[in-house]
C-alpha cells in the first residue's frame, strides 16, 4: 500500500499573489467534483498541471471531496527533485522544484513570478530522513492559510505491513488533564502501562497568566485605549501566549504519536486505538470547568491520533480503532461505580481499577 506524510512551510507573501492563488483554489474545487474549467487569463501550464491529475476523485494528493462548492481547497502540484549527486526525479515541467543540492525550493506559475526561497534546515532534513526511508517527495500543495501562503510537501513510499506478533499495544486516548494512557499486553497479560501527559501545574499557570492579560486588555478596550501603544503590545504578548499553549499540546502530541508507534515497531505489535474524544469532553463537563478550560485541555487530541495513524502506515505498524469502555466492567460487564480518585468499581464481582487503565483490561479479554 502506499503511505504518505507531509511538511507544512510558509512561503514570503510579498511574492506570492494571494488572489492568483485563491483563483487556483476555486478551481481545484470544481475539479474534486469532476469539472475541468478552463480560464484564458491563468496559465495553460498551470491548468493542465492541476487536471493532469487524473485519479483525483478520492486521492491523496487531493483528498476528500469537499463539503462546500468554492471553499479553499489546496492545488495539487508535481515536484522536481535534484538530490545531491545532480541526480533527478519527476517531472522537469513541475511547478515545484526542490533543488536538494542547493537547498533552494523553487516555485513557477503560481506566484507572480518564479520564487526560490532557502530550505531551513528542519525541511532539509525532514525530506533526508524520508528519501532514506524509502520515500519521495513526489507532490506538493499550495494554499492559504490564515490569508498566508503555504506550501506543503508530500512523501509516498510503498510500504507492507509486518505480521503482528503476540504483542498487543493498546492506546487510549483520554483529554490532557488525564494523558494518554497505553498498555502493552502479551499472552492476556499487561507487560506494562503508563499514562503520560501534560506537566499540568505549568500548563495551567500559563492559563492563569493568559487571563490575567486579557483581563488587563479588557480595561484598555472598555477604556478605548487598546489601541495605543501599551495596549497593541499587550495583545501581542496574548497573542503569543495562546501560540504556546497550544504549541505545547501540537508537540506533545506528536513527540507521544512517534514514541508510540516506535514501540510497536520495537515488539511488532498490533496497534489498538481507543480514541474516545468525545466522552473525555463528557467527563470534563461533568466535573462543570469552564468551556474555554475544556476547549484547551482537549486541544490537538485529534491531531494526535491523526499522527499516530498516519506514522503507523508510513511505517507498516498493523493498527485498528476498537471502542473499549471506562465504565464497564471487562469481568462481569455490569456498570461500574466512580471511587474518589477515578477509581472505578464494579459491586458485582469486586474489580477495581483505576478509569484509565479499565480500557486496557477490556483489551485484554478481548484478545484471549
């Protein structure tokens, strides 16, 4: 099968006209929804580069049809690529060169004129480390986000995926307050589990800091002196704020998706994903926080668990989405009762576990 991972980076928009390329995205629109249009005043080359993908109806480099007509869908674009050794790749007509020798990314027909811009040494290696593992950076996508131009870049690779052993790793997927909680099982029995997570004290003094200045910008704005110059500079500082709180849950979430796929590639396990998502937002409503408190402890959860999948198949980790209960007893099956300390207890039979860890004990019983 082939898999597939991308790279997010920024392109100058001095040089790139965000109408030209808003035009592009209209028309890649019409062609998820099988339309070619043709228009006189866009480039022929560029046109035939976007119809020129022929299986674009469910494909990756195209994706999903969208939901709206005319909403920003990223342009599929053909890449160039000159390695190291002056060796080349794809097609020498591609809107996207990536100049490898030179560190230099290469844009033609989609800005207003041809841009190069200086590969950073994170997106050197990121296409290093993907070449070596067998892949290529065959597309690329350009579009907008936030009103900033974008480029992302996509490698594929064939991949075939490992024969599970008698390893079971099970992944539950809890809000940041609780972590995430992985088991690893073998033979109907737990080899090991942890829940690993936030360093919540930071992560909420941060929050209080947070409020702390929006109150503040609060009095300048009723004041009407947000605008000035202490007040523009407070906003900057909120701004930044509300970048790293949630940048720490991006990276987290990624540093835990490559840990965990790692260890499934390390005992050849079967990857097993409770993504319970929305009953995480249950429980915290439960326990009455304040929306935007629940908003920022369930943040980036999804964005995890869409990086777990898309490292398990880059790296042909076999994985499954299987619903195992937090509230049921894996012994009996009778409900279970919440104890102080999210220990749940079943007054049937007697078992007793701690929330977190009951979906990795259903696991269990489900793989005997």
């Amino acid at each position: 099968m082939k898999a597939h991972r991308a790279l997010l980076t920024k392109l100058p928009r001095d040089e790139c006209d965000i109408d030209y390329i808003e035009r592009l995205m209209a028309l890649t629109n019409l062609a998820y929804r099988d339309y070619e249009v043709r228009v006189p005043d866009l480039s022929k080359t560029i046109q035939h580069q976007l119809y020129g993908f022929k299986n674009f109806m469910g494909s990756l480099v195209l994706g999903t049809v969208p939901k709206r007509w005319f909403a920003r869908t990223w342009v599929p674009l053909k890449t160039l690529r000159i390695y190291s050794d002056g060796s080349m790749k794809g097609d020498k007509g591609a809107p996207v060169v990536l100049d490898l020798k030179n560190n230099v990314i290469k844009i033609r027909w989609v800005c207003k004129s041809e841009v190069s811009i200086s590969m950073p040494d994170w997106v050197v290696n990121w296409i290093d480390e993907r070449v070596r593992e067998g892949g290529d950076v065959r597309f690329a996508m350009i579009g907008l986000k936030n009103g900033e131009p974008y480029l992302a870049l996509i490698a594929e690779r064939e991949v075939v995926q490992y024969t599970p052993s008698e390893y079971r790793l099970v992944v539950d997927v809890n809000s940041w307050k609780y972590g995430i909680s992985w088991g690893l099982i073998r033979n109907g029995r737990i080899v090991s589990y942890k829940q690993e997570g936030l360093n919540l004290g930071r992560y909420y003094r941060l929050y209080d800091e947070l409020i702390r200045l929006g109150k503040k910008y609060g009095e300048l704005r009723r004041s009407g002196l947000h605008r000035t110059t202490e007040g523009r500079k407070l906003w900057r500082r909120i701004r930044a704020m509300h970048a790293r709180l949630y940048a720490i849950t991006r990276d987290k979430a990624y540093f835990l998706a490559s840990k965990l796929v790692g260890k499934a590639l390390k005992y050849k396990a079967l990857l097993i994903i409770d993504d319970m998502t929305e009953e995480s937002r249950k429980e915290l409503l439960e326990e009455k926080l304040p929306p935007d408190v629940i908003k920022l402890l369930m943040s980036n959860l999804r964005r995890f668990v869409h990086q777990l999948e898309t490292l398990a198949r880059w790296y042909g980790v076999p994985y499954e989405f299987r619903r195992l209960p937090s509230t049921v007893c894996p012994v009996c099956q009778h409900e279970l009762t919440q104890e102080e300390g999210r220990t749940m207890a079943c007054e049937n039979c007697g078992f007793k576990a701690p929330r977190d860890l009951v979906p990795i004990y259903w696991a269990v019983r489900l793989t005997q």
